[in-house]
C-alpha cells in the first residue's frame, strides 16, 4: 500500500487535490493522510509559557480544524479515506517535513495549481520542503482530470534509470496501465513518435528494465522534439511521471516539461 501525506488549506489547490485523490484511490492500492499546517503569524515566536501559551495554541489549532472540515464537507470527502486531518501549527515546510519523516510516506501530494512558468516550477523543486523530503516521490495535481491512463517519461541521456524501481513500485499497486515515451529533448521540431527499428533500439534499455521490474507498458515511443511540444502532447494523460534531479539547474529540460504539463505530474527524485 501506498502511504500518502497530502497537505490541504482551504483553497482551490487544496480542493482539487482532494478530488483527484478520491480518483487516486480508486486507481491505486493508496491510503491517505490528510495534513494543515496552521499560519502562527507574528506573535508564534514571542515570549511566553505557561496556561496562557497553550490556550492560545490550542485555540489556534481548533481555528485551522474547523476550516479544514469545512473545505472535506464541501468537498464531500469522507474521513476514512483520507484519514482524520492532523493540524500542526508553525512554518508549514518544517512541520510537513517533519511529519514526513516521522510516518515515513512514499508519496507526498499537494495541489499546485500556480506551477506552469517554467520559474515557478524551478523554485517550488528548490524549495526547503522538496529539497529535503524523505519520501521518494511528490504527486502536483494542477488539474482535475480523470486517472484512466498514465507516461513514463525518460529522458534519452539517461543511462543511470534510479527512477524505474521507484516507478515500478507504484505501478505495480496501481489497476491502470501505463505508456513509456524515451524523450530526447531538442530546441526545434515538433513531437513526432518514431516508429521505426531504430527507435525500438532507443527504448528497448528502458522498456526491459520496466519488464524485469514486474512492469510492461502498454505502448512506446521514441520522441525528440522541444519540451513545450512534448508537454502539449501529454495533455490527455491522467498523471505524467518523470524523473527529477533535486539539484537540476533552472535550464533543464525535464523541469521546462513538468512545468508546462498541464496533467497532474509525479516527481520521481533521483
């Protein structure tokens, strides 16, 4: 089973994260752990014990409780599926890499519907939170869409692969099945699937090492072309997986083409 944090506000983002998380566990053997970390302000690191500081907490606390049953109840999503909220007050990086660390996930998800510059995706990868998180791999919903098909995406300059045994462990907890796309990025032409025997020589590595790993996508396909063409392309896809380097520079391909997704992308770090 597939342990979930997902960190909910009450607002859109969060609101379409739940919606694609109840189509999530139709989908996948997942369960879920709802988290909201609730902003302090300015007065969270003022001096104070006692009675007084806790009641101001717990107070607090009961505020950041009752938005977020609010948003669960218009939203119609019951607790069992995604486990009663744990509310925490303080930063809101440093408490969900806590409570990372601490349950030990194997996915994080948050609704992240403001990611598709290219520099807004690069600084959210460079984050704190993303930086230094212990699960293996992040799911960003930016859209609600229907979870009936899922890519791979490989680059073609990667020889290493770290990112199949991960993918595999997901996939093989999943009842949908999967397309495998080797991408070799490029700065001009459009997306075209190449077909032909050389082709198959350029996604055999990655499609054996998927096979080997209890996973056989349903289709392949080699394609070299500019990441905004690949991203255009993927649009029909219900999640789009794709190796990331947590160190990767602002000008890597792979980041250009998960910011400009416009389905829900799995970062599988590297």
């Amino acid at each position: 089973m597939i342990r979930t944090l997902v960190s909910v506000n009450k607002d859109l983002a969060s609101s379409v994260a739940l919606r694609y998380a109840c189509k999530m566990a139709r989908a996948f053997d997942i369960a879920f752990q709802a988290i909201h970390v609730q902003d302090p302000g300015p007065d969270y690191n003022l001096p104070g014990t006692g009675w007084v500081r806790r009641t101001w907490e717990s107070a607090l606390g009961e505020s950041g409780k009752t938005e977020i049953e609010q948003l669960f109840s218009s939203e119609n999503v019951d607790y069992p599926l995604l486990g009663r909220p744990k509310i925490q007050i303080g930063e809101q990086e440093d408490q969900i890499l806590l409570e990372l660390h601490r349950e030990r996930y194997d996915l994080f998800m948050e609704g992240a519907l403001s990611t598709f510059r290219a520099s807004d995706f690069h600084k959210m990868i460079r984050s704190k939170l993303f930086r230094n998180m212990p699960a293996p791999a992040a799911v960003l919903v930016k859209n609600l869409v229907d979870l009936d098909s899922m890519v791979l995406v490989v680059e073609y300059n990667d020889t290493q692969h770290k990112t199949i045994p991960v993918f595999s462990d997901f996939f093989r907890q999943s009842s949908i099945g999967f397309d495998l796309i080797v991408w070799q990025p490029d700065k001009k032409g459009d997306p075209v699937i190449e077909n032909s025997p050389d082709a198959d020589l350029k996604t055999g590595p990655v499609k054996k090492l998927l096979e080997k790993s209890g996973c056989s996508p349903k289709n392949t396909g080699f394609i070299k072309c500019r990441p905004a063409g690949l991203a255009a392309t993927l649009k029909n896809f219900g999640l789009v997986a794709a190796g990331i380097d947590r160190t990767a520079g602002k000008k890597e391909p792979v980041l250009e083409l998960l910011a400009r997704t416009e389905s829900p992308v799995m970062l599988l770090w590297q």
